[in-house]
C-alpha cells in the first residue's frame, strides 16, 4: 500500500517532525515533506501529487480559480490573539519616514516573503487595485526573510515598507517603537490544509480531528485550526478575484 503524502509550507508552522505530529501522521501512514520552495509546492499539487497539502490560502484560491476541483478546505488557521480565520496585514514603515499612506511609497523597494504570501504579496495588490494601481508597477519588489525579518528589514533600511500580520508586529514591543503603521488590510486569510476529494473519510476525519485538537506553541505565527468553511475565505477570495490572473 503506497503512503498518503503531505506538502508543506514550512514557514506556516506546523512542525510534522515533532510528536504529537510525528506518531500521527506514521500511525495513518502520511508522509510529510516541509519546503520554502512555493513553486515546487504549487507545481507538485498542479499535478495532482500531494494528497494533503498546507499552503497559503491565496495558492488554493488559485487552485480554484483554475477550475481545479481536485482538493477541498480540510482546516483553516486561526489568529492565535483572537481564534478567528481572520487576520489583518499592516503596513509598515520606519517611525521617521515621512510616508503617511501608500499611495507616498510609489517605487519604493517593498519587501515580501513569497509570491503566494497572502499578507505580504497579495494585500498589497488588493490595497494597490483599490487606487488604479498595479503592485509590479507601483512597488519595487525585494524578497525578505519572513514574519520578524520583514520588520528588521525595514529598521535596517533594506527595504523601505512592507506589509506583515499585525500578529506578528505585535509580539514584539519594540516593533512600535521602531516602526509606524500608515496603512492596513483587514481581510487576511490564515493558510489552509486541503486534501484531495478522494482521501478516504476515515483518514479524513482522523486528520481534522488532529488539526483540530492541536495547540501551536505560543511563539508560532498562528493559532490552533478549525474546521475549513468557505464562508470564511468567501470575501477574500472576492478580493484576489478583482487582480489579473495568476
């Protein structure tokens, strides 16, 4: 019988190599890979290769926006400060620039993680389309490291502005101090774990029960999972419509 496989986002957080994790995933025979490589990701779930997958829930609007009906919402992450699916990105400059809003930062190098980052890549398209803008053409665009590094690239001068979760900007007092806020997304959407429309309902609920169930460390990004609904995603998923296809 060949193992079910499991796709990661590594910079989401969800250690699969640690218990209770571990025990899981070997106990329901799912094989867990971790990557930064985005592409390699999108391209594996293109062809249809993971049978779970957790990513960015920008990459499974583009799954569906595709018409791709192969994978279905599974669970949605949480804001770890308020347990909702919901969070807002703010964007973030030094506390001495003279910028006011984002419509000051034209041609300013912007630092992003990835381009399926939905804080930091998509909300400024989404803010930027608002103004008649186009992201590519308004913001310079300068891969960072994620979370507390886009902030400490913008402290260090590498970049000029970025946009993070206010969860993470948070976590840090100082981060007030050295930076300011001029502007802000409120309909953020925390990752996804997706699994194929043919994964058996045994290992299905087994799986959700453990996302569920599961308590992140408190120095993760996000919070504990629920129950995936597309409610939750609806509006968002109306945001990233309004942008040129992918």
């Amino acid at each position: 019988m060949t193992s079910l496989s499991f796709v990661l986002d590594q910079n989401l957080g969800l250690p699969t190599s640690d218990e209770p994790w571990k025990s899981i995933l070997t106990a329901a025979d799912i094989v867990a890979s971790q990557t930064a490589d985005l592409a390699a990701i999108d391209e594996a779930i293109a062809r249809h290769q993971p049978d779970v997958a957790y990513v960015p829930t920008a990459d499974f609007h583009r799954i569906v926006r595709s018409g791709d009906d192969t994978y279905v919402g599974l669970a949605i992450a949480t804001s770890k400060f308020t347990g909702d699916p919901r969070q807002t990105s703010l964007l973030v400059v030094r506390a001495d620039d003279p910028a006011t809003g984002l419509a000051d930062l034209q041609g300013a190098d912007y630092g992003y993680i990835n381009t399926a980052c939905t804080s930091s890549y998509f909300s400024p398209a989404i803010l930027l389309a608002r103004l008649g803008k186009a992201r590519d053409e308004f913001l310079h665009l300068i891969a960072v490291p994620a979370w507390q590094g886009q902030i400490d690239a913008v402290v260090s001068e590498r970049v000029r502005a970025t946009m993070v979760l206010e969860d993470v900007w948070r976590a840090r007092s100082e981060n007030a101090k050295a930076t300011k806020i001029i502007g802000q997304y409120d309909n953020c959407k925390p990752p996804v774990v997706i699994a194929r429309k043919g994964l058996d309902e045994g290992t299905r609920t087994m799986l959700l029960d453990a996302l569920v169930a599961w308590v992140p460390d408190w120095s993760g990004v996000y919070g504990g999972l629920k129950p995936f609904y597309y409610a939750d995603v609806h509006g968002f998923f109306h945001d990233l419509d309004q942008l040129p296809a992918r």
